[in-house]
C-alpha cells in the first residue's frame, strides 16, 4: 500500500505580507520605547535598514532570473 503524502495548505501571500507588517511595526515600536530615540534618528536607522533589504531583493530577483532561464534552457534540451 503507498504511503500518503499529506498535503498542506499553502498560507495566502496577503496574509504572511500584513502579518510581516505587523511584526516590523511591533518591533519598531519596541525600538522606540526600550531605546527612547527621536524618531529622526529612528528614520535613519530604518532608512539603511531599506537599503540593505533592497540590496537582498536585488539578489533574489537576480539569483530568480538566472534559475529561470537555467530551467528553461533545460527545458529545451529535452
């Protein structure tokens, strides 16, 4: 008898990207009270923080193009 595979539910995309939100947001506001900084200092913070997430992104799409043309000329060989 073949084992089952269990499938599971994929989360939506909406709900992992408000709970995200929710969890940067928390974490900002933990910032702001456990530090105590003006939000113009916190600005600068976050701001560099972007940059980095936008150098990551930038890689993801980069490493996801390379994949995909991989596969696809994989999928022409065939």
């Amino acid at each position: 008898m073949p084992k089952e595979e269990k499938k599971t539910v994929a989360r939506p995309l909406c709900l992992e990207m408000r709970d995200a939100k929710a969890e940067i947001v928390g974490s900002v506001n933990n910032a702001i009270q456990k530090r105590g900084l003006p939000c113009y200092i916190l600005r600068g913070i976050l701001e560099e923080i972007l940059t980095s997430v936008k150098d990551v992104e930038k890689n993801e799409i980069a490493a996801a193009e390379q994949q995909y043309a991989a596969a696809l000329q994989e999928e022409e060989k065939k």
